[in-house]
C-alpha cells in the first residue's frame, strides 16, 4: 500500500542500509570472497562488481516502492543517491541470467522515474551509456527492448514539459529542461536504427522479435509525437511519412501482426474476463508481448495520422475485421458471474491491446455501416471489462457518438441517443471520480498525441488516484460496470458491482423525460445488438440473465411503461430471450440462469457478499448453518435463492395489481413465473396472489401462434410415461384447481389461466389414471368443488389426450384447444351428469385397450 510503502521508504535505516549494501560497487565483493565462492569446477559464481544475489531484491523493492508515488520517487535517499550506481550496473556487460535480470530490472526502476520526470539531468549520460550498446544488441538479447522503452519514456518526458510550459510537475533544476530539449538529438541516430532494422526484426514471429518489435514500435510513437509540436514547415523531420509507411507496411506484410491480434484479441465480445479460453499452448510472457505489440502497432498507425496509403490502410482495417469476425463466431456461454480470477494484470493487458484495436476502428471505420454493429459489439464487451484505472478509456468509448447510434423508426434516420452516454460520462466524472478519471488519462494517454486531458506527470503509477480525505456520498471508483452493464440499467442500476449500493436510475436525480429517454435509448441498443449483429458481445451472456434484467423493466413507473416504444420493444426483447423468435422452446437453463442473476442482483445477495470480507459476519453464517442444517430445496436452490426470486415476484404482482394488468407486455412477463421450470413456491404464490384477477392475464386479440407459445413454455411435459417428464408438484396442481373455483369472477373457455389449468389438471388426471389410486384420489380432492362444466373439460382433454397415444406436450395442448377453444359445445351446456367413477372407469379402459 502507500502508506506502508512510504514508511519503508522514510525509514531512516532500512534503505540505506540496503542500498549501501547490496547496490554501491565500493562495498561489493573483495578479490579473496571471489576467491573463496569458487566452485570445484573453478567457477566464479559471485564475480563481478556488484553482489547480484543481493542486488536484485532490493531493485525490485525499490521498483515497487517508487511506483507507489511520487512523492516517494522523490526522496534523495535512495532514489537520488543511487543514480551513480543504476549507471555503473548498465556499464558493465552481463555475462549470466542473474546479471542480466539486474540490468533489466535497473532499466524499470529508471523508466519508473522517468515517468515521474526524475533523474531528468542524467538523461544525457544515460544515453550515451545506453545508446552504443542498442546498436550492437542482437534482436534475440532482451534487453535491447528495455533500453528502447527508457528512451520512450525519456521522450514522453520532454512532450509533457512541452505541454505544461514549465518546471513544477517535471523537474526540480534548470538543467533538466536542456537535457530533455536535446534528448531529440541524442536519441535520433537510435530512432533511425529502428526504421531502418525493423523489417529484418518483423520477418520472425517468435516472442524475443516481437518484444524488440513492440519496443521500436513505441519508441517510434513516442519520439514522432514529441517532435511533432516542433516541426516547422521546412523542417526534415529524422523520421520521414515514408519511412513510417514503411515500417507499417512491413509489419502488415509480415505475420507477426496476425498472430498478435490472434492472441490478443482473444477476450473479445466475452462479457466475463473468466470466459476467456485458456487452452491456448501460450506462456503469458508471450500472451504479454503479444498484446503490448498491437498496442504499440496501433498506437504508431494512429500517430502517423491521416497522412497513412489507402492502400495499407485498408489492409490494416481488413485484417483487424478478419480477426474480430474469427471471434464473434465463437459459442454462446452461459453465465452469470460478477468477478474474475484473472489478474487484474493479465485483464489489464487485453484491455490495452482491445482498446488500441478500437481506437482505429473508431477513427477509421465510424462511417461504415457494414461493420458498425460489429463495432458497437466490441466495444460494449470491451465496457463490461474495464478495471479501477481503465476510467479513460471508458470515457473515450462513452464519447463516440456512433458507437451508440440508434435508428429512429418513425423517421428512418440514424440519430445519435446521447441519454445512456451522458448518464454513465456524468457518473464517471462526479466528486472524487473527476481525480481518478484524470489520474486514468494520465497512465494510458502519457505518450498519446492527440491526449488533451493529460495534465501532467503521474502522482503514482498505482490504478488509483491518491484521494485526500473521506469520501462524500459518491462511490469514488464506478468501474468495472461489469458485462451486462447496459441490461443493468433496465434493471435500475448503473452498475454490477456487489459489494456496494447500486446507483439508481429512478431517484429524484432524473425526471421523467431524462428516464424515459435512457430506458428508450437502452432497449434500441440492445434490440440492434440482438437482432442487427447476431448478439455478439450479447450473445456471450444467457438469455436467462437477459431476461430477467428486461423484466425488471415492468418495475418503472407507470409514466415509462405507457411509453409505446418502450412497451414494443420490451415486448419484442421477451419473445427474442424466452424463445419465441424460434417458435420452440426455449433451452432448460433459461429460468436457472434467470433465477441467478435475480440473486445477484438482489439486495440480499449484496448484503451477503459484504458478510463474506468480514470474519466475524463469515463465522455467524457458519454458525448458523451448523445449528439450522439447511438443505437446498427441492428444485436445486438455496433459501437466499428463493427469497430473492419471490421478493422480486412479489413486487412485480404488487404493480401489476396496480397499474400493469392495462399493458399485454406486463402480462407476458408476469405469464413467465407460470413455468414449470420455476419453483413450486413462486407459480403458487403468483397464482395466489393475482387469484381475484387472473382473467386479465389473457390478452385481447392474442395471436393463436403466441398463445400456443406461452402455454408450451407453462406446461412442464406431456404424458409422464411415454416422453419421461416430471409430473406436477401437488401445491401447483393444488394452485391450478383453486384458480378455477371460488371466484367471484368466473373464467372463461378461452381465457388463458382457464386453458392452462385444464391442460395441468388433464396431463395429470391422465398419468395418475395410468399409476395408482392413490394419485386418483388426490385429484378427486383436488376437482372437488369445481363446477361440473369444468370438471366436464378436464375429463374430455384427459380422454382424448389418453386416446391420441402420442403424450407429447404438443398434443396435449392440441386436446385442450379442440375442447376449449375449438369445440362448440359450451361451459353451460356440458353434460353435468357425469360423475367422478364414470369419468375414472372411461379413462382407465382407454388405458387399458392401449396397453
């Protein structure tokens, strides 16, 4: 942390006993300890002017400590003292892995400071050291990329003392300033050396070229976008737009460029960082370097600017196409998660290498209505996993305006909806979120040309920004949205993260219209997600978690719900995730997933996360487990799975009651709990609870094709013995046959709780007749005291559904339209003679000629 990183750093003996120990050549080893460390073999382990199995360790503290912040870069004591010694260490020539490790690890602590704008007057003579040295580094030594990136870094010093017009934020002497104003000179015959070599270093693809590559690449980068603000229109610049099209051309040329974007690109359109395929034969050193080449390609493609060929161009553009279309075609995964194993350092690499994919995309390829969708996809995957400290870039991707293009309906045009991005650029830039979000900038566009909220050199190099004091109100990090971060907002929240209140959409904050708008501008992105695109990024996401954040739609005021579009589109978003776009049944996971993601979402599962950071909260939990013994239910999920969903039952039927039962969308959604996939305990309670007015969840003028579709999706199989499916639960089939009775409003033929309850009870009464008496009985106390018309119903659907010999779910519902809807004899004139033994004595003599 900071804190402790500062207290080590301040201690007045413990670094400077370290550093003189193990880092000053004047207390390294004596010729008689050489002497003595000799092996048998009469190896000299320990030559060499400095002590390296001491010497490492503390210059990797040292690294972890200045990284901390700057204010600890800047201490004399060890930072400054010891720049004679970082020189001393690159002066001398490794002759094993140990001294090697030693000199790279020399070269981040400097390229650390660098960053800060430290040690800027021993620029000079780090070049000097340095320079000779690159050019006589073969492409397969390491650490010619290291040096590279040191001069990178020294450049992108000297562009941000250009920027700022003075000394405060860079350096602390006058001499500093000429140093970084001649670092041009000194560091042009090296930027030559990389033009001119670079296509000899891309013609191999194995990691130690590609490594060297993505060093010239940024040393490149940085050095063009430094000397660019000084370029007068007669200046020859040291590297010409020829020579850059050059280096371009032969990375396209080359395969080194196809086989990083086909390992860096590899997170792409996942909506969770764990869907990401590790089966690749990949070592992360060679996943790193992969992803730290594009990052550097793109990043020179964009500084060359509009000036690049047509030509290449287009090449370029086409391949990043080709590998995206590779990964878009991958499998649908089903998932609900909210975290992530892979390390924030492995996640954040992706992240670079994404983001500088979508950069080009976004300046090049805007206009192109062909890959626009593709575009929008990517991007929205590339939201979801953004970290703490990916702030802006999430900024950058919030401002492109066609990346959210909508299409107007009524007008046929494209307009921009700015609703959803205003909302999520407010959030990222409220109280001390604006720090962070500069703190952000200031990490990944330091070296950016066209960066114009850079403000200065970094305080740290951490993710996060040093913030002074408590925080207000406001969460001070609003990333990682999370991968469904825009069904989130259908859902009320802004945000996916479980281990704090979720952020509102309906609070006094928004009116009416500002709502209304960004529900309308959320459900048109995703319709064009869903329906222009294949899914994409969407389709890496269950329809069952899709699903069940629509639905929470039906939870907004009335004022929003009576919005025509809002209501189409929720109504078109319904049929696409439960299944209807298909005309078959949705897949089994649907209400599992949807059931999920109700529990993460819920306050509860909130609450309960937070008990997990804490001991004492985690061992009560414990405790009462032990004592309560609970067991999963019956239907596969846990207490806290089951309060969830029926808390969240209870509230759609508590505003259905109220104002829902008005809109056929409402209606569908809340037809949805009727599912047999669901718990018995949340059909029963949606049965009880809408019990006086279950004849408004028919819908008027309903297409026959629709209504066949809901009733498939309610009912849970045909005939159990000839298709293996489950038989009812007693409180369902209980639920059923009391919506049919005791009513002061009585149901209809066609009225859907009507049909639905017939084809329960019938499928039922036709298995029981095939099993035992005891399943007869307790239908025969079940029927009691419905009325003989329905009674009649039930007994004919269950005879002609035993008849048919098929005991398909689709027969059966073919059975109760014959009867119900199709059949012309009425409720009022069903033969009401019929009794309860005759119905039974039909029904098993049919089973017996079958048999």
């Amino acid at each position: 942390s900071p804190g402790a990183a500062s207290a080590a750093a301040r201690h007045k003996g413990i670094l400077p006993f370290l550093v003189t120990y193990c880092l000053s050549p004047s207390n390294g080893i004596t010729s008689n300890e050489i002497d003595e460390s000799k092996n048998k073999d009469g190896a000299d382990d320990n030559a060499g002017l400095f002590r390296t199995g001491a010497a490492l360790p503390v210059l990797i503290l040292l690294c972890h400590l200045a990284r901390q912040s700057r204010d600890i870069a800047e201490l004399e004591m060890p930072f400054q003292t010891i720049i004679p010694d970082l020189q001393a260490i690159l002066c001398v020539g490794a002759e094993n892995d140990e001294e090697l490790a030693i000199q790279i690890w020399t070269l981040v602590l400097l390229r650390t400071l660098m960053r800060y704008g430290l040690a800027i007057e021993h620029v000079q003579s780090l070049i000097n050291i340095a320079a000779p040295r690159v050019e006589l580094m073969r492409p397969e030594s390491s650490l010619g990329a290291h040096y590279l990136l040191l001069f990178a870094n020294i450049c992108d010093a000297s562009k941000v003392m250009q920027q700022n017009g003075d000394r405060t934020n860079m350096s602390t002497i006058p001499e500093a300033d000429d140093c970084l104003a001649m670092s041009g000179v000194w560091l042009s015959s090296s930027v030559r050396s990389c033009v001119t070599s670079f296509q000899s270093v891309v013609n191999s693809c194995d990691k130690s070229h590609m490594k060297l590559a993505s060093a010239q690449l940024r040393l490149l980068s940085s050095y063009i976008s430094t000397a660019a603000p000084t370029m007068g229109a007669s200046s020859i610049p040291i590297v010409s737009k020829e020579s850059c099209f050059q280096v371009i051309e032969a990375a396209l040329e080359s395969n080194i460029l196809d086989n990083a974007l086909n390992t860096a690109l590899g997170a792409t359109f996942n909506a969770y960082w764990d869907a990401l395929n590790h089966s690749q034969a990949q070592s992360l050193e060679e996943e790193a370097i992969a992803c730290s080449f594009v990052a550097s390609f793109m990043s020179f493609v964009q500084i060359v600017g509009q000036d690049l060929d047509s030509a290449l161009k287009t090449k370029l553009l086409n391949k990043i196409i080709n590998s995206l279309g590779q990964f878009s075609e991958r499998g649908r995964l089903s998932t609900t998660s909210m975290g992530s194993k892979l390390h924030p350092a492995r996640q954040s690499w992706f992240v670079e290498s994404e983001f500088s994919v979508l950069n080009i995309l976004c300046d090049e390829c805007s206009g192109r209505d062909s890959i626009r969708h593709l575009l929008s996809s990517f991007a929205f995957s590339l939201l979801g996993r953004l970290n703490i400290g990916h702030e802006a870039m999430a900024a950058y991707i919030f401002r492109q305006e066609k990346l959210f293009q909508v299409r107007n309906e009524e007008s046929k045009m494209k307009v921009a909806g700015e609703s959803l991005q205003t909302l999520f650029l407010r959030e990222l830039s409220l109280d001390d979120r604006k720090l962070q979000l500069n703190h952000s900038s200031n990490i990944f566009f330091a070296h950016c040309l066209r960066n114009r909220t850079n403000t200065g050199s970094s305080n740290s190099l951490r993710c996060t920004a040093d913030f002074v004091g408590k925080s207000n109100d406001v969460e001070r990090f609003f990333l990682p949205l999370g991968g469904i971060w825009m069904y989130n907002v259908l859902s009320s929240t802004v945000t996916s993260q479980c281990d704090r209140p979720p952020k509102t959409l309906s609070g006094d904050d928004h009116d009416d219209k500002t709502l209304s708008d960004i529900v309308s501008h959320t459900l048109c992105l995703i319709l064009q997600l869903v329906t222009s695109s294949n899914g994409l990024s969407s389709s890496f996401i269950s329809d069952g978690t899709k699903l069940y954040h629509i639905t929470n739609a039906c939870l907004f005021p009335e004022n929003i719900l009576n919005n025509d579009f809002i209501c189409s589109s929720l109504e078109l978003l319904f049929k696409h995730f439960s299944g209807f776009r298909c005309s078959t049944m949705s897949e089994s996971s649907l209400v599992k997933d949807f059931i999920m993601a109700c529990f993460e979402h819920s306050r509860l599962s909130r609450e309960s996360r937070k008990h997990e950071h804490d001991e004492k909260g985690q061992a009560a939990m414990k405790l009462h487990d032990l004592l309560s013994g609970e067991q999963p239910s019956s239907d596969g999920y846990s207490k806290d799975e089951l309060k969830a969903l029926n808390d969240f039952v209870d509230d759609l039927c508590n505003s259905y009651i109220e104002y829902g039962g008005q809109y056929p969308t409402f209606t569908n959604f809340i037809r949805l709990f009727l599912r047999g996939d669901f718990p018995a305990k949340t059909i029963t309670a949606v049965l009880t609870k809408l019990h006086p007015i279950l004849h408004v969840l028919t819908i008027e003028e309903e297409e026959r094709e629709s209504l066949l579709f809901s009733l498939t999706q309610s009912i849970s199989g045909g005939l159990p013995s000839l298709d293996s499916s489950r038989r009812d639960p007693s409180s369902v089939l209980d639920s059923f046959s009391f919506s049919l009775k005791k009513r002061d409003k009585e149901l209809s033929r066609n009225d859907y709780v009507y049909l639905l309850a017939v084809a329960v009870l019938s499928r039922n009464l036709a298995s029981s007749s095939q099993r035992c008496d005891c399943g007869l009985q307790a239908m025969r106390n079940r029927l009691s005291g419905v009325s003989s018309a329905v009674f009649y119903d039930i007994i004919q659907v269950s005879e002609k559904f035993l008849r048919s010999g098929i005991g398909t779910k689709d027969s059966l519902i073919t059975c109760v339209f014959d009867i119900c809807i199709d059949g012309t004899k009425g409720l009022n004139s069903a033969d009401e003679t019929t009794s309860w033994d005759t119905a039974i004595a039909s029904l098993k003599s049919i089973t017996l000629e079958q048999s």
